[in-house]
C-alpha cells in the first residue's frame, strides 16, 4: 500500500470542468479494486479557512492505494482528464511516518513500508492535517489560525503549505513540503503560535474528528 497525492493548476475558464469532476471521479474510483482510500479536496492559502481564502485554480486527490494499482490510476481517464486541463501536474508518492487520528472514521495511513524508507532522505518530508470542527467553536479556531500562517510561512526548511478541505468550511485541512524531519518537528512542537494552537486545541476540543500524518516523500513528479 502506498498514499499518492496528486495537485492540478487550471486555467479559470476550466473552474466548471474542476467542479463537475469533484462531483462525478468519485464514481470511478469507488470501483476501483486497488483503492483502499480516496478523498477529492479543494485547495485554498491556508490563511484563514473562510470560503474567500479558496482557490479555485488549485484541485487534488489523495489516494491509499496497491502498488500494483498505481500505473494503472496514473493513466485512467479520471486522471488523463485533469493532466489535459492543467497547466502542471504534481504527483508525490508518500509512504507513512505516523498517523494520529481518523477522516471519515477511517484511519488511511496507518500502514508503513519500511523497504522504501531507504530511498526517500533526499526528498524531505510531508505532513497532511485534517480537522471536521465543532461548529460551536469555529470562531475560535478561525482566530487562531492567522498567527500559525505567518510561522509556517517563515519557517526554516518549508519548501510548499497550504490549504486543502472537502468544503469551503468546516471541512480543514494542511498539505505541507519540508525538507527535512526535523525541520517539520521544529515547527509542529516548537513554533509558538502552532504550540499554542496546540494547547487550545486539547482544551477547548475544536474538533469533531482530527487527523495528523507525516510522511517520507519517496517520488516527486511535476511541480506544484
């Protein structure tokens, strides 16, 4: 099993295309025999979570899947649709470090190839959060998040983040780049405005359901 995460930049006049299909690859890769896990995300700037911080230009896929089943996804006409719409294409092939909590009552990434770990030092590290919250709460969740965007922004070792979510709102997540593990490390535990978001987190129980992943980057295709 493998985790694969693809992201395609449009063209605006292509937004309808983008939406259309958030709506119908589900179908696809529902029959999908290999796919063990799939989630269709917008993307946004990370900034504050409201639905003006979307970008419509920016669409992914995150995928749990076989080995085996890989080559074949990469060159289904659900993927063949958006490389021809897109200006560039990025595809990375991620294999779990750790994984905290569910999405959607499953737990994706809870599974390791430690025969690839090997390979992947060079390609430095992701993360992917993701957070359903409480509804009650999102008031001061959304004040929290600002302070924590401008020290990732400036935070040593981070090559790419930003927003990814399965609605304008409610629906939250991060994809972050970085170069290294410790890099990642030292923002998640050591930034004071992510400690703090931290600890508001643990005492004010913002979220329904949460989860935080990191991984090894064994592939990088294509540029984001």
């Amino acid at each position: 099993m493998i985790a694969v995460i693809y992201f395609w930049k449009i063209r605006r006049r292509d937004v309808p295309f983008a939406i259309v299909r958030m709506a119908l690859d589900r179908f696809a890769l529902n029959r999908n025999r290999h796919i063990d896990f799939y989630k269709l995300i917008g993307c946004g700037r990370g900034e504050n979570f409201l639905p003006g911080d979307a970008d419509p230009l920016r669409w992914g896929l995150i995928v749990c899947i076989e080995n085996e089943g890989l080559e074949q996804l990469d060159q289904s006409r659900t993927i063949a649709r958006w490389r021809k719409r897109s200006l560039r294409e990025f595809r990375a092939i991620l294999n779990p470090v750790s994984s905290h909590g569910e999405w959607s009552g499953a737990r994706p990434f809870d599974f390791r190839n430690a025969a690839q770990t090997q390979v992947s030092n060079s390609l430095g590290m992701a993360a992917i959060t993701r957070a359903k919250i409480a509804w009650r709460h999102y008031p001061r969740f959304l004040r929290a998040i600002p302070p924590v965007n401008l020290e990732v922004q400036s935070a040593p070792g981070r090559i790419a983040s930003f927003g990814i979510g399965e609605a304008p709102i409610g629906l939250q997540g991060t994809f972050s780049l970085w170069r290294s593990a410790a890099d990642l490390r030292n923002f998640a535990y050591k930034g004071p405005a992510h400690a703090e978001a931290i600890a508001a987190t643990e005492k004010f129980k913002w979220y329904s359901e949460e989860l935080f992943a990191r991984f090894e980057v064994q592939e990088i295709r294509g540029g984001l």
